[in-house]
C-alpha cells in the first residue's frame, strides 16, 4: 500500500510545523524535510500506515508521486 493521496489528510491536520502539507500547484500530499522535526505524529496520523521516518534525513516520509524528482523534469512517476 502506499499513500492513498486523501482528499483531507489527517497527516497534514496534525503536523504541528507545516511540513506535512498539500502541494498547491498539484494538489499531493508531500513533506517539507527542512520543516520536520520527526515528532511522528504524521505517522499516527496516516490511516493507510504508509508513513515512515527516513533514516537517512530523520524526517517523515510518504509517496508523492516523484513530484521532486521525476515529475519536476515532466516524467511520470517511478510507479
């Protein structure tokens, strides 16, 4: 399963910085990493359990569609 792109997510209600948001050009649900600060709640909040902490970045990840990197060059997702 991967994220389910709700129309209302609850990650993005209970992000407490913003990092968690819809993009406003696309509409997809995505993470700002400079604004995470790994409190989880995105994950709790996730009804699909599809969140997860990059352990890498230390910030909570999700599936965007590649919207920063294949679609910011007009490709189609990896999926």
């Amino acid at each position: 399963v991967s994220c389910q792109q709700c129309s209302e997510p609850p990650c993005v209600r209970v992000c407490p910085t913003g990092a968690a948001h819809i993009d406003p050009a696309t509409n997809i649900v995505t993470m700002d990493n400079s604004r995470c600060v790994g409190c989880k709640y995105c994950i709790a909040g996730c009804p699909y359990n599809v969140r997860f902490i990059n352990e890498e970045t230390k910030a909570a990840e999700n599936c965007d569609f590649c919207l920063h990197s294949k679609l910011a060059i007009g490709e189609q997702p990896a999926c």
